[in-house]
C-alpha cells in the first residue's frame, strides 16, 4: 500500500556494510552448544536498516545467532525498505542475499515481482509460539519477526498526567505546541482511523474522522517527517504532545533526562502495530538451512525479549522474555500488552482508501 516505512525511514541516507561484531555492545547472550556444530565456518549474507532498528537486529540477532551456531554474518544496511526493493531487483537473478528485514510494503512488493521464496513454515519451530496474525505477510512470504508499534509522545516537563486516550491531541493546552505524522505515513492513516472513532464514525465511515481532524488544523507546530528534529524540540521544549508516533524512532534519546521525552501505548483505544518482515530472495549465496535457522533464531523468546529491550518494538514470540526491570518501562512492551491492545493494520482495505485519505489529510494541515 502506497509509502510506508519506505517513506518513514528514508531520512537515512547511508548505504553501508556493518561489522556484526562492532555493533555488538556486549558479550552475546546466547552461546552455542557443543554439539550445535553443522554451520560452522559457514556465511549468511544479510540486508536490514541502517538506523537503529538494524544495528539492533546485528547485536541482539545476527551476533547471537553468530555465537551459537559458529556461522559468520555480513550484513549490508540501507536507509529505507525502497532502496532495499530497488537493489534486489536490480540484481534480477544474481545471488546477493540470503535474508532480508524489511517492511510489509516491500516484502509484498518483492513477491509480486516473483523475487521471493515462500518459507516452508515447518522448518521454522519457535512459529508455533507466534499467535497467527504474526506469523507471516505479503501472503506467506515473509515471516514476522517484530512489531512496529506507534503511541503517544508527550513531554514529561509540561505534561503533568500520562495520556490515556487519543483525546488528549484535542486538549486545547496544547494548541501550538502539538505534532503529527506527516500525510504519506501509514501512522497518519491509523490517525484518521482513531479521528472518527473518537468523532462517533469508524474506518469504514471516515467522514467524521477528517471534520475532527480540522480542529487541529491551526494548532499542529509541524508534521513530523525527521525524528531527529522531533526529538530536538522537545529537547528544546518547544512540544507537548504528538502521534501517532513510534519509541523506536527514539532509542537513545528517550533515555536521556535532557530530552524530556515520555511515551505511553497505554491508551484505552489500544495502539498500533505493523508486522515487520523476514524474506528469503529466490536466488541466494548462502545454505538454505542456514537461512532457515536464522529464521528461527530471530523468533527465539530470549532474541525476541533483547530487541524489544532494545529498540521498543514489540515481540512477535508470546513467549518473548522481557526483565523485570524491563516491564516496569513504559516504553517496553510485552507480550501481554500486544496481546491485549495491539491493532493490526488491515493493509488490503487501507490500499484502496490511501490515495484519498491522504489527499484529504494533506489539503487539512497544507492550507
């Protein structure tokens, strides 16, 4: 469906090999067993993000499937889901990688092109602890491996009560000092959506939706189309409040006091999701069940709690292992959380609604 994280993450620009062992931070969670020795000295060639999503995928994924199988990772990163579309397709039928990490939009894409394998999921074993809705996309092409989850973000200095609905970007309080996702994000549809709710409508009577939305026509300070400048003016305090918006966009930051930075997916409406994505290009370098392990691997319940620690996206795995130091964040979601607030994207309507929707939204907060 039209721009998604192809257009979300395409304020990075890098292209670049990584080093798994230098984005480790410290020593690997998982070791290999004595007998676990059939992929030793063989190479996995990976494409994944070259934000912080990637760079948790290297340490919490690609370093620990390193230390407990023996097999060497190299990972090429890039700055968008497009500009992995466009380099697998540009090498048509040369063997170039053997996974890939990459949004829904992409994957599907690439699998209507013919350039994907479709995973025995047989060969997969920790699916079976994955509720179904998570398991694949771009119609059994990819496997989930983590939730791309959007909230409320809001500034912990001047916003005195955590929000716990949506209502909260009407709050007059915070006319001028209030941001949204720009129009060619798929979080400024989810925005529409939770509009007419809130308005008495629903995705399927979306009228409401936008007359609610052009209240906050004259309050909104900007779309934010560069989480780094986001993060900025709350640093600066010149935000309240925003969203749809995701965490993860603010791994390092959301840590830092100086920040003020504060998120909640603890609204009564629910928050969210989209189903991140593993595929396997039909022409690849590398061993089969080498790739099929990986899979597996990024599915583990002790991976799958690490990157959700790490990056503030949600588990796939139910039985995901998150610390208790770790749940008493409000950043971290666990699995119960997801099981209990988590909306899936229905991708297949959104594409036929997008174009409007987004024109809509646009002619609200251009003029």
């Amino acid at each position: 469906m039209g721009e998604h994280d192809l257009s979300r993450r395409n304020f990075i620009k890098t292209v670049g090999v990584a080093s798994v062992a230098a984005a480790t931070l410290s020593m690997p969670f998982i070791r290999a067993s004595a007998s676990d020795t059939r992929f030793q000295g063989k190479t996995l060639r990976l494409l994944t993000w070259s934000d912080d999503t990637g760079l948790a995928a290297l340490r919490n994924i690609a370093a620990t499937f390193e230390a407990k199988t023996g097999a060497k990772v190299i990972a090429d990163r890039t700055g968008s889901t497009s500009e992995m579309v466009a380099k697998l397709k540009a090498g048509g039928d040369r063997p170039q990688y053997d996974i890939i990490t990459l949004a829904g939009v992409g994957a599907e894409g690439l699998a209507s092109a013919g350039l994907l394998e479709k995973p025995d999921l047989n060969r997969i074993p920790n699916l079976k602890d994955v509720p179904a809705q998570y398991q694949t996309g771009a119609n059994g092409h990819g496997i989930g491996y983590l939730l791309w989850c959007n909230s409320l973000v809001y500034n912990t200095r001047t916003v005195k009560d955590v929000p716990d609905s949506y209502a909260a970007l009407w709050d007059p309080a915070y006319e001028g000092r209030l941001f949204l996702p720009p129009p060619n994000w798929t979080e400024a549809m989810d925005l529409i959506i939770i509009a007419a709710k809130l308005a008495g409508g629903d995705i399927h009577n979306i009228e409401p939706g936008f007359k609610k939305l052009e209240e906050l026509k004259d309050r909104v300070m900007t779309l934010g189309e560069n989480p780094n400048q986001i993060a900025e003016l709350f640093r600066t305090n010149s935000l309240d409040m925003g969203g749809l918006y995701a965490p993860a966009f603010f791994p390092k930051q959301i840590r830092d006091p100086a920040y003020s930075l504060g998120a909640t997916f603890g609204m009564k409406e629910g928050f969210y999701t989209d189903l991140m994505l593993s595929v396997m290009p039909k022409h690849r370098p590398g061993d089969t069940d080498l790739a099929y392990a990986f899979l597996d691997h990024s599915l583990d319940p002790l991976v799958q709690g690490k990157m959700a620690e790490d990056i503030f996206n949600g588990p796939v795995n139910a039985k995901a292992i998150i610390s208790a130091e770790a749940r008493k964040s409000p950043f971290i979601l666990t699995p119960e959380q997801i099981a209990e607030k988590a909306i899936m994207h229905d991708n297949a309507f959104l594409a036929t609604v997008h174009d409007h929707w987004i024109r809509r939204y646009t002619e609200i907060f251009s003029s």
